[in-house]
C-alpha cells in the first residue's frame, strides 16, 4: 500500500506534505500570522457545536450534488485560489485544476498563480474562477477580466483583505525567499528532501505567470512579488467594486468579508458571492472564524448571496454543519495543498474523495437523503456561539 493509500485523512496528508517539502516551504504552507490565533480558531470553531441525528428515514439514495455560481457541482466544496503553487510540487495549479475537474468542483485560480489563465483554462472542463485585487493600474485588472472571458471561466473574485501583508513569523523564522535561495542556514533543509530539489533544478521557473509579460515584473530589488505589493490600491472602495462587477458582467465573488454590513454591502454593489475568509489566519490574527460568521451573514442578505465559508476546513462534517447554519458551500486552500505536496494531482484527487466520502457518509448518518433539508435546527452549540455585531 502506497503512502498516499494509508492517508485516511486531512492530517495524514499533512504529515506526509511534511516529509516530502523542505521546512521552509511546508511552514509556508501551515503557518498563520503572529500567534496562530485566528488560524488555529478557524478549525476549532467547527468544534463548538454538535449535530443533532434523525433516525428512521429512507437513506437508500444520498444526493449531495449542489450548484454554485450558476455551475453544477457534485458536492458543496470548492478549491480556494492560493498562490505560488509551483513551491510544492512541480504539476503546481495545472493538476490541482485537473483534480478539480475530474472532481466536479470549482478551482480558483489566483493572481500570484504560477501557471497562467490560458494554460489553466485547457487543463480541465470544469468551472474556473479567477481571484484578483485592486490594482493601482486598472489596465492590467481589465486585462485580467477580458482574458477571463476569452476562456470562458465561470466567475471572478476580489479578494479584499490584503492591503499590507499580515506579518508570518514562521516565513521569518525559516527565511523563506522567494524564489527559494540556498544559504548557509537553509541548505540542509532543501538537501534532505532531495525529490523536491532535484525537479526544483530542472525548473526553476516561478514567475508569477500571468504578470510575467509585463516589463516591471522582476525589476529593481523588490522582485516579482513586491511589484504586486507596490500595486495593491489601497485606496479602492465600494465603488471600485461596483465598477469590477460590471466589468465582469457574470458571477462576482468578495472574498475577505466577515461582517454581515460588509455582505450587505457587497450585495448593494452587485456581487454575487461572498468568500467569508480571515485568509486561512494569515492576515489580521484574532479576526472571527468565517464559520461563526455565518449566520449572521445569512440573516442580514436572505438569498441575495451565495456565502462560502472559507477557513479551517477540514473534514466533510463540518461542510454540513455550515451549511446547516446558511453557507451555501465551503472552500478549502491547505488540504489541497498538502495533497499537492504529498503527491501532486494524485494526492488533490485523493483531498477530494475524502471530502466526498465524509459528506456523504456523514449526511446518510444524520438520517438525511440530501442537503435541502439542513437547518439551524440541525446544530446544537456546546457552548453560545460568539454574538457578531450586524
């Protein structure tokens, strides 16, 4: 039985994300900001509450498929847009776009992909979505948009909650550069995972691809990555979003927002969807939990957003238990990298049966034949949910 076999779950393909990545890389990966706090209180929030079964119901036949942004998919769970995906394995996001596709999922690709729009586009049939931000040049943000469209992909995405990066100690602490550099002090560590290393000297390309062709891109001593920092606006508003909506023209998705005035605004300016996401707690640390967010969130929109709860994922379980509270779907960013990591296409394919396993098994459980039936009233807190301000 193959390594990849004997992972029954999440962590299982985290430990072994581990042994294959060089340390910096794997803490780039796991870490969150400053304290881990809202990193490590995304999960555990799913660990408050309980779920209440119904027995005695005809289960013979458990239907968890789901539409999201006006594409079917198969269950309620799609691939959050992360950045660099080269860093973990050399297939990067063209076979985390193939797993999604064979799956039936949504993938995101982001803007600081290693792989471009076009090439992502032929990689697999299913329903794409592109993440971008603000910049302070519109005409590279336009040109996003009408590359977006000449590839047919489903949605776009905004992400909001970036205007400085959060400050990642465990980057810090492990000196991770970008692209990687052998020192002194990290030498050892590239060396004893000499897979990664060997197809890291076949290709070493990183680029952030799908701004390579711009002649800024890598000039000066800030490289690629802080000429995407310099451009961040940090000046964008509700207008600026009301103006990409319409630019876009389809599905339009904020990602970032986690109160209910925010959702109630978004939705004023045209968007479609909300990402409810503290960026996997690696942004501001002590932000909520997108999980207890949720229902608020719903209370304040009713039906005029899809809501994807995009943090601390980790087992299909609590995919219900959002959903049970109003999320339409949930997102997951480091399950499918340690997949990646672990195994490349293979090991994202292996993330998502184990999800589709998890929520089918766990919704038959419950005694349910499908996810229309999921309320409030399926939950039951161990302890009062945190009270959010509207």
């Amino acid at each position: 039985m193959s390594a990849l076999n004997r992972c029954y779950n999440i962590e299982d393909l985290r430990r072994l994300a581990r042994a294959k990545l060089p340390a910096p890389l794997f803490h780039y990966i796991d870490g969150g900001a400053e304290d881990e706090w809202s990193l490590r209180n995304n999960a555990s929030a799913f660990d408050r509450c309980s779920i209440m079964p119904h027995f005695l119901n005809d289960v013979s036949i458990v239907d968890i498929s789901s539409s999201l942004f006006g594409a079917p998919v198969t269950m309620p769970l799609m691939l959050s847009p992360t950045g660099m995906s080269r860093l973990f394995h050399h297939e990067k996001e063209l076979g985390v776009a193939r797993a999604a596709a064979a799956a039936g999922l949504v993938y995101s690709l982001s803007t600081m992909a290693t792989s471009t729009i076009e090439d992502v586009a032929a990689a697999g049939a299913g329903p794409k979505m592109f993440q971008i931000y603000l910049m302070r040049d519109r005409g590279v943000t336009r040109d996003f948009i009408q590359r977006c469209k000449a590839q047919g992909y489903t949605a776009m995405c905004l992400t909001v909650d970036t205007a400085i990066g959060g400050k990642r100690e465990h980057d810090l602490r492990f000196g991770l550069t970008m692209p990687p550099k052998l020192s002194l002090s990290t030498l050892a560590q590239f060396a004893i995972r000499p897979s990664w290393s060997l197809h890291y000297c076949l290709d070493r390309n990183l680029d952030i691809a799908n701004l390579a062709h711009l002649p800024e891109m890598g000039r000066g001593p800030v490289g690629p990555g802080g000429y995407v920092a310099q451009q961040l606006d940090r000046s964008a508003n509700w207008d600026d979003l009301a103006w990409l909506v319409e630019q876009w023209g389809g599905p339009f998705v904020v990602k970032g927002l986690m109160s209910a005035r925010d959702a109630r605004r978004a939705a004023d300016a045209g968007a479609s969807a909300v990402m409810i996401s503290n960026h996997g707690g690696r942004q501001l640390d002590h932000a909520p939990a997108p999980f207890d967010c949720v229902s608020a969130m719903r209370d304040a929109v009713g039906d005029a957003l899809e809501l994807i709860v995009d943090g601390g994922v980790r087992r299909g379980v609590d995919v219900l238990k959002a959903l049970a509270l109003g999320a339409t779907a949930c997102s997951i960013g480091r399950p499918y990298l340690y997949g990646l990591a672990a195994a490349g296409e293979r090991g994202v394919a292996h993330v998502l049966d184990l999800f589709r396993d998890e929520i089918q098994r766990s919704l038959m459980l419950m005694g349910r034949s499908s996810l229309a039936g999921l309320s409030p009233r399926d939950i039951v807190f161990d302890v009062p949910p945190p009270v959010l301000p509207g």
